[in-house]
C-alpha cells in the first residue's frame, strides 16, 4: 500500500513529534527520581541536628530544676526519634523524612558515625538523668555536682554536631554531582532533540519538490529553524552555567520545546530558593544554637546579644525583648533588651497584661502580624529622618504553653513566610534558654545568701567558742582563789 506524497511530511512530523516528547518524559522523570531521592538525605541531618540540639536544652533546663518538662515523655523520645531516622537511613527504609534509598559506602560511614555518637548522646543523657534523681533523692545540691559527667555530655554533643556537620555537607556534594548528572541528560537530550529538529526540517527543505514557491517557503522554514535552534542553544548554554535569569524569546504556546525548557528554568530557580531558604535557616539555627549555649550567665548580656543578631540576620531594623517578671502577686512584662536608632517607643519599659499590642499578644499568647501600623506607633530613624516601619511582627516566647516574655521586631521589608516560620523555631529556643537562665540566676542567687549565711554562722560560732573559753578560764582562776582562801582561813584557825 502506497502512501500519499501528501503524507509523507505530516506522518513524519508527527513521528519527529513523538520522539521529542518521550524524550522530554524520559528527561523529566530522570529529574524527578533525583529530586525524590535526594530530599529525604538532604532533610536527614538538618532534622537530627535541630532535634539534638533541642533535646539538650531541654535536658539542661530539666536538670536545671524546670518540672514542666519530662525526661521520658520528652525529652527521651527526641533522642529515640533522631536514631530511628538514622537507622532508616542505614537500612534504606521509610521514615517521617519520606524513603530513603540504600546509601553509597561515604554516606553509610558518615551515617554509622552520626549513629554512635547519637547513641553515647543518649547514654550520658540517661546518666545525667539517673544523677540528678538520685541527688533528689538524698537531698544533695547537684548544680555544682556531676562536673566530669557535665563535660564528657558536652565533648559528645559537640562531636555529634561535627559528625551532622560533615553528614550535611557530603549530602550536599552528592546532590551537586546529580544535579550535574542531570543537567548532563538535559543538555544531551535537548542536543539530540534538536539535532533530530535540524534534520526532519533538512529532510522537509529537501523533499519539497516545487522549485521556486516551495524553496522560498523551505528557505524560510529554514531561516526560522535555525534562529529557533540559535535562541535554544543559547538558552541551554546560559541554563548550564547557572544564569536562569535567561529568556527564551520563542512562542511557548505552539513550541513544545521551548514550553519545556521554560518549566525546567523554572523548576530549576524554585529549587534553588528552596536550597536557598533551607541553607539561610539551617545557618540561623545553627548561630542562634550557638549563642544561646554561650553567655548563659547573663540574663542581660544574652537579651541584647539575641535581639541584636537577630534584627541583624533577618535585616530588620528595630525591635525589643520583654521578659515575664514578678510583681508581688502579679506579672508585667519588662523590656529587658532593645535594638534601633531611636528608642521612643520604649520609653515605657513595664507593660501590663493587655497593654497595647504586646500586652495583647501576652494575653492571647498568639502572634500578630502587621503590615497596616499606625500612625506613631513606633518611628525608624536614621540620618535622613523619621518614619513608621511597612511591617510589625510580635511574637511570644513560648515552650510548653507557658509563656517567658515577648519578642517585637519592626522592619520597613515584609517578612516572608519562611522568615516568619524560621522566627516561630527559634523562639521557641529562646524561651526555654531564657527560662533556663533566669532559674541560674535565681539559683546562683540563692547559693550566694546560703554562703553568706554559712559564713556568718561560723562567724557567731567563734564568737560563742571563744567566749566560752574566756568564762572557763575565769571559772577555773575563781576555783584557784577560793581554795586559796580557804587555806588561809585554815591556817588562820590553826
């Protein structure tokens, strides 16, 4: 059966169609598996290291004498769930994180590492635990007790967080080099599919057999064809080198190709800002982890050095940190720390329960978020004038449904979602540090009047001793005098 000359293009079109559109599938779902499997390896060591370093402030503010936290409903499970995420890993099996494929000899290493440490993290938290219970027990102060114990829990939670370190960053080579792999198929494919385009369109300049309104017509398609190869190899060049800035200056809506080198410039910029914000909140937790475990013997010192670097890496521009203090039998809210080139608005440094917006967002114990501020609310200044900030974010410090104080930050940029999200994690460190702190101080307090005590004690003890002995001295010299004088009265009746 003899096919049409008529035909023979359009069947042949449609072929060249349906190579290039299986090919297309092919490549994308090749991007798609490496996408899926490097998520949850990607996710694996940010998750162990934020569960970690929240088990030990929570296990420091436990042995610190705060009851509001339990160490086997709480804390424990948090060190169980990092290792079962790890042994998910190890034996490539389906955890919280999504499934994990059967990881390469480095990432096993890293991961048998991550694991020990984990499970000696676990161990000394356990001892830790047993200690202080049993001083409990016997009565015993155990602030100062343990020290040995203190510093192996320590030595092992920095090691852990060199081990997550160095599990994060082999993670991230890896992804790079399947991204590169990737980005190999993509540009090999979209070669081949141009290639392919060049020659069904050489095949059809060649097949038109009217000379002259056929071979202008060709000539054309011809001139088209190459501007639109030009225009895609440029694209895929600047693709390839990482500038997805690019335009394709072709019509998505007719040409399949060019609509599907646009969806993978795109797909590729949103995985790079989502690369972006995980790395920024990874960075931020790992700083503001940091300098809570650092200057923790200052309630002051630290409130400043929080609110400080936190206007600072969230490129805000003003802000302040109240914390919950007694006032007899009632609580206020005292502006213990402030960041801003004028500080007008916080003139006033006690609010109470329901006081404007900060007391509002104590009382309620949820977080508000303008970007309509009112008139003179608050002013950012700086050297060439005043005016109110686009956006106000008050947030309380909260851990366990109890409140320690309330944070206020005020920028002329809106926050975005995953800057407010990264806010509402870190609060949640800062309360309990605060909280933690605030017990140190009271303790350390408490343990500077019982040694002032004590020593005044000891004091008044050698004041008695020695007057004791002063009156034994006076009794035995009275003694002596007396039988004195009784001799003399003897030999006087003699």
């Amino acid at each position: 059966m003899k096919i049409k000359k008529t035909l023979v293009i359009p069947i042949i079109s449609l072929i060249g169609g349906i190579i290039i559109a299986t090919i297309a599938l092919i490549v994308q779902t090749q991007v798609n598996e490496v996408i899926s499997q490097n998520i949850p390896q990607k996710s694996l060591g940010d998750n162990v290291k934020c569960k970690a370093t929240q088990a030990h402030l929570w296990l420091e503010e436990y042995l610190s004498g705060d009851s509001s936290i339990n160490f086997e409903k709480e804390i424990l499970p948090l060190i169980k769930e990092t290792q079962t995420n790890v042994n998910a890993a190890l034996d490539g099996d389906t955890c919280e994180l999504g499934v994990f494929c059967k990881p390469n000899v480095t990432f096993e290493h890293n991961l048998e590492e991550v694991k020990k440490e984990l499970i000696k993290f676990e161990e000394l938290s356990i001892k830790r635990n047993d200690f202080y219970i049993k001083g409990k027990i016997s009565g015993l102060q155990t602030a100062n007790a343990g020290s040995q114990l203190d510093q192996e829990f320590d030595a092992t939670y920095e090691n852990l967080m060199e081990k997550l370190t160095n599990l994060i960053d082999d993670v991230n080579r890896e992804i790079e080099e399947d991204n590169s792999k990737v980005m190999y198929w993509v540009i090999s494919s979209v070669i081949f599919i141009l290639g392919m385009s060049m020659m069904l369109s050489f095949w059809i300049y060649r097949k038109n057999e009217n000379e002259e309104q056929h071979k202008k017509e060709s000539d054309e398609k011809l001139s088209i064809e190459l501007n639109r190869f030009s225009k895609l190899q440029d694209f895929v060049s600047h693709i390839s080198t990482g500038q997805f800035d690019v335009n394709l200056d072709l019509d998505t809506e007719k040409d399949i190709l060019a609509k599907t080198m646009i969806n993978m410039r795109d797909a590729l910029v949103q995985n790079k800002s989502e690369d972006q914000k995980r790395h920024w909140a990874t960075e931020g937790m790992a700083l503001f982890g940091e300098i809570l475990r650092n200057d923790n013997d200052d309630l002051e010192k630290l409130s400043n050095k929080i609110l400080s670097n936190l206007i600072k890496y969230l490129k805000a521009n003003q802000g302040g940190l109240f914390i919950i203090e007694e006032f007899g039998n009632t609580q206020k809210l005292v502006l213990q720390a402030a960041y801003a080139y004028e500080r007008k608005k916080y003139s006033e440094k006690i609010i109470e329960l329901g006081e404007g917006l900060v007391g509002q967002a104590w009382q309620e114990q949820e977080m508000i978020y303008m970007t309509d501020i009112p008139d003179n609310y608050i002013a950012i200044t700086s050297g060439l004038g005043g005016s109110n900030p686009n956006c106000l974010l008050i947030i309380p410090l909260k851990v366990n449904e109890s409140i320690y104080g309330i944070l206020e930050i005020a920028s002329f940029k809106p926050f975005e979602d995953y800057e407010i999200d990264f806010i509402k994690r870190i609060t949640e460190s800062i309360a309990s540090t605060l909280s933690s702190v605030k017990v140190n101080v009271r303790t350390a307090k408490l343990l500077n009047e019982t040694r002032l005590m004590s020593e005044q004690l000891q004091a008044q003890e050698e004041e008695l001793r020695q007057n004791a002995e002063e009156m034994l001295a006076t009794q035995e010299e009275m003694s002596r005098r007396i039988l004195e004088l009784e001799s003399i009265i003897q030999e006087a009746g003699k």
